[in-house]
C-alpha cells in the first residue's frame, strides 16, 4: 500500500522541478547538434574547502530532457538546487567542447531558515560537449 505523500516546501519544490524537467523538449531538440553531453560536478561547503560529495553523468541527448539540474547536496534545503541548462546553451551556442563554473545554491538552509538563512552550497562542475 501506498503512502500518501507529505506535503513540506522540500517536497513540494521538488515536485514542481520534476515537472519542469519531464515537460522540457530532449536536448538532441533543443540541440541538434549535440552528439553527446557530460557533466562532472562536485559538492562543497559554503566556505568552498571541504567536498561532500562528487557525481559524473552521461546524458543521451535523444532521450535526456533540455533541462539540466541537480538537487542540493544539503538534505535540508528548501528551494536551491542547481540548474546548468543555461551553462549547456551558453557551452553549445560557443560550439565548445567543455565548460567549466561554480554556482552557490540560493536555496533556505532548512524549513526552519525560511526567510532567513540561505544554504549557500556550492556546486562546481565540468561539462564536456561531443558535435
């Protein structure tokens, strides 16, 4: 049996970017150049020093949607998360074969920082692009 799924701003923010991505055009669409699409990112704290974690994806562009993101390392956070979908665009218009950036996650901390204090997670990634 199922249980019904409870509603906090976590879940409910993640569902709607869920949404946002299955309703997103495949990138071999939105780039119909693009042969192939990686992505190497890795967690660190706010003050950027210690890592908490690494990740390395392939995406098929026939089947992945346009829209690329990642959730936040901090189990807490209401409303962060990482979005490179521009990062990719930005890679694919420049015809470049990697990119490289930092971004901090805008997130709350909590559900209990709401308003007050942000998570500031930061992710920083490597994107290597195949024509």
């Amino acid at each position: 049996m199922m249980r019904p799924q409870k509603f906090t701003p976590r879940a409910d923010y993640r569902r709607q970017e869920h949404l946002r991505v299955q309703e997103s055009v495949n990138l071999s669409e939105k780039f119909r150049e693009l042969k192939s699409l990686t992505v190497a990112i890795a967690y660190f704290s706010a003050e950027g020093v210690a890592q908490n974690g690494a990740l390395k994806c392939t995406f098929a562009p026939n089947h992945a949607k346009s829209v690329v993101r990642f959730d936040c390392h901090n189990d807490e956070c209401v409303g962060g998360d990482f979005d490179l979908s521009e990062a990719v665009a930005q890679a694919v218009a420049q015809h470049r074969t990697t990119a490289t950036g930092e971004m901090c996650c805008n997130g709350w901390l909590s559900k209990i920082t709401i308003d007050q204090i942000h998570c500031r997670t930061i992710l920083r990634y490597k994107i290597s692009l195949g024509y």
